[in-house]
C-alpha cells in the first residue's frame, strides 16, 4: 500500500488558491471563511507531523484530540469534508503536491466522523414569537415624527441619536425574520431595489420580498400585514436618517448602521437577544429560532410540507421534514398533559405513557 511522505505540507499559496476557485463559484463569504478555518487545521496538523508518523495519522490524532476537548460530531464531519474537498481540488490541479494530495485523499476515505445525534431545532411557541416582534409594548410602529420630535438638537452619530431610530429598525427586522422565516445573510442582504444578479430587494407594490438563499438562489416571499408596516415606517424613517448622513436615501441596504452602512449579522444576532432579554423570554433567542419558529408554526397551521419546503428555500425535503417531528412532539405533550388516560398511575404498573 502506498503512503503519504511525511514531509507532506499545505502551503499558503494552496489554500489561497483554493479559496478563489470557490469564490469564482459564488460560494457565500461566510462558506469560505468557514473553509479558511477548516484548512487552517490541516495546515497546523501537517505541520506536526512527526518523522515517525504518516499524515493520515496525525490528521486521525487530531480529529480524536478535537473530540476529546468537546467538538461536535457534525463540526468534525464538515472538517473532515472540508479536507477532502481542498484534496480532491489540488489532485486535480497537477500543481506541485498533486500526487501526494491525492494519496491522502484516498487514505482519508477511511476516517469516519463519530455519526452525530439530530437534535431537534428550538422554538419559541406563538405567543412568545408574536410578542418578540412585536416589540415590548406591543403596540403599532411609532411614527417617525412621534420619535425624532428632537431630532435636531441631536448630535449626530450620538448614542442617542442613534437609539432614537434604532427601535423601528429592529422593529422591522424582527418582523421580517419571523413573518419570511428568513436567514440572517437573507435579512442583511436585502436593498431597497433590484441592484445587481446576487442581491434582494424589497417589492413593496406587490407585498413580497425576494432574497438570495443558500447556492446564490433567487426565491420570493410573501410579507405579512404587520411586517410590511413596520418596514415601510422604518423605510420613511431610514430615509430621514440616511439624508442626515448626506447619503443616497433611495437606493443601497434596508438595514444599515448607524454609519449608513449595510448592518451585518453580529448586529442582527445582538437586537434580537436584546428584544428577547426586554421581555423575559423563558430562554435564550436567536435570529434562526425565528425561522425554525415561523416554520413549524405554519406547518402545524396548513400541514403543507411541501410549501413550507419552498419557503424556507431548502432544496431537499428531508430537511424541511424535521418540523413534523417537532409538530409530533408538540401533539404528544398536549397529550400527556390533558388526556385523561394519558399518564395515569395503575397499580403494579407504574405510569403508563413514561
């Protein structure tokens, strides 16, 4: 059997090289730093190699010490993934390491990740979900004239300044991640209008939306009443505040900073923890319980895998078929909870429905 040299490396110019052939396949900025970190530990596991080991050892002894500190079965499988992909790519480049990539490659086909668990996603129920994009006081999105009454004695870029529009733009976002069950990266890459083949926009005459999904997919979304009006009041409100900063109003990102710039995901990742903290919400909220939410509630409304499928943008509908399981389990708490039968004590039998 043919083995791997030990002097066997990745090179900085591999990995960059590689990283471009996936941008040139419109593979998301968020996929290739993903890449670039998985392809950082096959560069730091090769360069341990020992003279007494083989690469496929030490990349073994690697995935079992990143197992043994607590890395999840499915982050070892997209590491592991990750690995082949970049060897299957430079075997084919006929570059330098060519033939020896290609000998690893074959050796990594034994390697099998640990087969991970499938947990089900976490949901807020309907209340909570309503109540979340709703805002704190549940009430009808402010006008912006209601909240920038003092908006010239307003130093700009202040704290204050930008907390007094802040509110009706969270507003809208919350309301959108749950009315579309959109993705963060389909949230910030929305603009105000159509503006080139990988962006979306808002058609307000029409009530939709059209986002840009995963593998750069075009796909349009139905907005419901109250998301529409908290994002046409913040669309007024953005365009007094974009002015402010001498920028174009008409045209660029719906959700921008407080420098009129597009808003990234970290900043949707923080307003809606924050909302969710101003509410005591038995747990911790994320921006994609928002679209598990929306999911699994619409399902448990209509019973229409298949359009809940299409809405969600997934391409197999085993994927989207995890709701029905949490619709399943759903059913059976209700059970449990108010079937007369359903966990009665008998005699010599402990609980039945344990």
């Amino acid at each position: 059997m043919q083995t791997v040299e030990a002097y066997f490396c990745v090179t900085d110019d591999h990995v960059q090289s590689y990283l471009e052939s996936l941008r040139s396949r419109q593979f998301s900025d968020q996929t290739l730093l993903a890449y670039q970190r998985e392809l950082k530990e096959l560069k730091a596991a090769l360069t341990e190699t020992s003279a007494q080991a083989s690469p496929v050892a030490a990349l073994r002894a690697h995935l079992a010490q990143a197992r043994g500190v607590g890395l999840k079965p499915s982050s070892l499988a997209r590491r592991l993934a990750a690995w082949r992909s970049f060897l299957r790519w430079l075997a084919e480049t006929k570059l330098g390491a060519a033939s020896q990539a290609a000998l690893l490659l074959g050796q990594l086909k034994a390697l099998r990740p640990p087969r991970p668990g499938r947990p089900l996603p976490k949901l807020l129920s309907v209340e909570e979900a309503v109540s979340l994009a709703q805002g704190p006081n549940a009430l009808e999105p402010r006008q912006p004239g209601d909240l920038m009454d003092d908006w010239d004695a307003m130093p700009m870029g202040s704290r204050a300044w930008y907390a007094s529009w802040a509110v009706v733009r969270d507003r809208a976002a919350i309301e959108l991640l749950y009315s579309c069950g959109l993705r963060v990266s389909e949230l910030t890459g929305l603009d105000t209008q159509p503006s080139g083949p990988w962006t979306g926009w808002l058609d307000l005459q029409a009530s939709d939306i059209v986002v840009v999904g995963k593998g750069n997919k075009l796909r349009r979304l139905p907005v419901g009443a109250p998301a529409l009006k908290a994002v046409q009041v913040w669309l007024e409100l953005r365009a007094r505040v974009l002015r402010g900063l001498h920028l174009e109003p008409d045209k660029g990102p719906v959700f921008i900073d407080r420098s009129g710039q597009r808003m990234n995901r970290r900043a949707v990742h923080r307003l809606v923890q924050v909302a969710a903290e101003r509410l005591k919400l038995s747990q911790p909220v994320h921006p994609h319980m928002l679209r598990h939410s929306f999911a699994s509630h619409l399902l448990q409304s209509s019973g229409d895998l298949r359009a809940v499928q299409e809405l969600l943008g997934h391409a197999q509908i085993t994927t989207t078929q995890v709701y029905t399981h949490l619709d399943f389990q759903r059913l059976a708490q209700v059970y449990d909870q108010t079937h007369p039968r359903a966990r009665r004590k008998i005699k010599g039998f402990g609980t039945i429905g344990s």
